[in-house]
C-alpha cells in the first residue's frame, strides 16, 4: 500500500504542464529545439516547447526534456536536468530565483530572459490562467509529501498482495516501470535507424521483383514467338503439295528401223548394225 500515492504522482507529472507567461509582455517561455536557447514568443498552448512542469524545485520542459538552468553570471538557458548549473528555483509571489543563490530574478528582455535585480512585471510569471507559476508548484509539492507520508501510514500492510485499487503488488510494480521517466532519445534514434534499414530492405527486395519480373515476362515472350514459328512451319508443310518422285531411268538407244529377218548387231563402240544387210531388188 505505500506505492498508492505513488501512481496518482507519476500519471499527474505530465497533467501538470503549464504555459509560463510574463505578466508584463504576455509573451509565453519556449525553448528552442535546435539548441539550448530560450525566447518569448506568442502563447501556444499546443506546442511542447511552451510547456513547462515542475519536478521537484526544477522546471522542465517537455518538448527538449530539459531544464530550466543559470549557467555563468546571468545566461539563463536549458540544459541538462542532471548536469552543471543551477537548475533548481525558488518560486514566491510568481518570481522565480535560483535556489541557494543570491544572482536576482527570471526577468524577461528583448532578446528572451537573464537574471536581473528588479521585481516589477517583467519578473513575474504566470500559466494560461493567469495564475501565478508558484501555485503549480505548491500542488505538485502537496502531492510529493502526501505520496511520502503513505509511505509510513500504509507501511505496516505493504506485504498485502490485494491493494484497494485491485491491482497486486506485481502489476502495480509493472505499472510504475510504465510511467517511469527517463530519456527517450537513444530508444527513437534505435528506431528511426531499425526504420530506415527496413526501407532499404524492402526496396532491395523490391527491385529484385521487378527484376525476376521482367525476365519472367521476356522468357515466355520468347516461348511464344518459338511457338508460333513452329506452328506456322507445320502449317507450311501441311499445304505443300506431295510430288512423287521416280528417278530418271536411263534411255536405250532406239534400234534402227527392223524388218523381220534382220540380225541386229550392237558393237562395243556402241554402234548398231544389221548382221544381214537386205539385198535391194535391183541387185537380185
């Protein structure tokens, strides 16, 4: 049970963003998504870079997941929640100073805001409300003490397994690793890299379709014409008409004239002649 002021804490962290507004200028604190800068620009209540939420005495902002910080004399930019600088701020009467240090007040100028000594409207700042900023404060404080006195009001019944919720310890303990908070740029940049691998694997994967594809597509364009010329062949043959063919025989030589009685003789020069030459009528 002494996790049950913790859930309602972490689910409120992001509920508590606020718009920081200067009374003065009407202009709203954005931090720059490029570099750690800051400027006044017009109110915009849907952009992350003009929302700002205490965590703890620090003020961070939720479109660079940094805070507000004091670097140097009177450079006043974000920076690292856990790094160098005073990045912790005290909040009384919407002024806001660094904490534990006597440099003076967040103070609004031409150029976005420095620290400066004066406590006129140009120090102040309030949300979209026009509330003071040093009311979110003392709300998230309130909820900050009260999860760490449920921590001794409630720690005789921390082993009980059934919480008033219904949830067990172990899903409760699931739900808290949920929410936690941390840095997200290392988990989007394995992301956008593991994106951009897939978008070169699909594409390779796809040229080499279309490739295959084509070949495909030639290949049986290939058949077909092979086909078609086969066909158109028999076809052909098929019309042609059959000639019958008898080789040619070799011609006797005509004998001369016969009579009966004639003797025939063909010599080795291959001439004929006639063994009986018939006697004229003169002769006899």
């Amino acid at each position: 049970m002494k996790f049950f002021w913790i859930i309602p804490f972490f689910l409120l962290q992001d509920t508590e963003a606020f718009l920081m507004k200067n009374a003065k200028v009407k202009l709203c604190l954005q931090a720059s998504p490029m570099n750690e800068s800051l400027s006044l620009e017009d109110c915009n209540p849907e952009s992350d870079f003009q929302d700002w939420s205490w965590q703890g005495d620090s003020l961070m902002n939720h479109g660079t997941r940094s805070c507000l910080a004091v670097l140097g004399a009177d450079r006043v930019q974000t920076n690292l929640c856990s790094g160098t600088g005073y990045t912790s701020w005290d909040c009384s009467d919407s002024l806001l100073s660094p904490l534990g240090s006597s440099q003076g007040y967040l103070v609004a100028n031409r150029k976005g805001v420095a620290l400066g000594n004066m406590r006129s409207l140009k120090a102040q700042w309030q949300d979209a409300a026009n509330r003071s900023v040093c009311e979110g404060k003392a709300e998230h404080d309130r909820y900050f003490f009260a999860a760490l006195a449920s921590t001794h009001v409630y720690d005789h019944i921390a082993g009980n397994v059934t919480l008033v919720l219904g949830i067990d310890q172990e899903e409760l303990e699931q739900l808290l690793w949920f929410f936690r908070t941390e840095d997200p740029s290392a988990w989007n940049y394995s992301i956008l890299a593991l994106s951009f691998v897939a978008m070169i694997l699909g594409l390779l994967l796809l040229v080499i379709n279309i490739v295959r594809n084509r070949k495909r597509k030639i290949h049986k364009y290939k058949e077909a014409v092979q086909g078609a010329q086969q066909a158109e062949l028999k076809a052909k043959q098929a019309l042609m008409p059959v000639q019958e063919y008898s080789p040619a025989e070799p011609q006797k030589p005509e004998p001369p004239d016969q009579k009966s009685g004639d003797v025939m003789v063909q010599w080795k020069d291959g001439t004929i002649t006639s063994l009986y030459t018939e006697t004229s009528e003169d002769a006899i």
